[in-house]
C-alpha cells in the first residue's frame, strides 16, 4: 500500500490540497493497517486463552491457590468478611413518606451482597476468552464498512 501511494502521489502534480486519490488510498491504507491489527490482537488472545487452558491442567495438587492470589493485586470476593445481617421483621409505619432509610434499624437480610462493577483486570480476561467473537464480528465489520466507505466515496466522486 505504501508503494502504491508513493507511486501515485509522485506521477501526479503537486498541488496543496488533498486529492480524491489520497483520500482514497490513505482510507484503504487504513483498513489494510486495522485488520493488520485486529488479526495481531485476535491471535494474541486466542494464545494467552490456550496457555491458560494449559495451565489448568498441569496445576500440581499441592498449589495453594489463596496464597497465589494474594500476590496479584487483585481485589476478590473471598478475601472480604461478610458478615451476615441480623434477620430484621418488616414494619409498616404509620409515614407512608418516611423512606426505607429512615426507619430505624431497617437493614438488608441475611445473604444480601451489593454487586461490584466489573474490574478492568475481569473486562480484560473476558474480552481475552471471547476473542473468537472480536473475529467473527471483524469478519462483518470490516467488508461492511470498506463497502459503506466505497459507496460514499464514489458516489461523491465519479
């Protein structure tokens, strides 16, 4: 690609605006320069994911898994203490505008968790184990759009 603009940038005149032959070969330049890329991160990916599906299986029986984790600087649900909540009876007030906070002692039942968002080290193991989807969406995405591109550009163009 980059020869090619060479060689076409060279045998047409210099001038100070762009041309509709830039536009063009620089746009194509990119998409080739994206799925250059997309194909580096999905190859990546799919290799990490096998390595770890190698490492699950030759763990040795003696590994101690919460001391391994304690190293990695990730926050996890097993090293919290939950204590669970005293059973508290529901009780109607005679305020219906009084709020669930403003009764006393009204706390969540025994077993109630607040659910965290998603960490960025969990955003990134699971766009790691789903990069057959990144493929096969790229597969759709980057026709679609270089035809879309074609459209517009030959539309405005010829």
């Amino acid at each position: 690609m980059s020869t090619i603009i060479t060689g076409v940038s060279s045998s047409m005149p210099q001038v100070s605006y762009v041309k509709a032959v830039d536009i063009y070969l620089w746009t194509s330049f990119l998409f080739v320069f994206l799925s250059v890329i997309e194909y580096a991160a999905v190859n990546y990916c799919t290799t990490l994911e096998e390595m770890r599906k190698m490492k699950r299986g030759k763990i040795p029986s003696t590994f101690n898994a919460s001391q391994a984790m304690a190293f990695d600087g990730c926050f996890h649900d097993n090293d919290i203490e939950l204590t669970p909540f005293s059973r508290v009876a529901p009780t109607l007030t005679s305020d219906p505008l009084t709020t669930p906070d403003q009764v006393p002692d009204a706390r969540p039942t025994e077993g109630t968790r607040l659910r965290r968002q998603r960490s960025i080290r969990e955003n990134v193991n699971l766009f790691v184990s789903n990069s057959y989807m990144i493929d096969s969406y790229s597969r759709l995405a980057f026709p679609l759009s270089y035809l879309l591109f074609n459209t517009i550009y030959w539309s405005l163009y010829s």
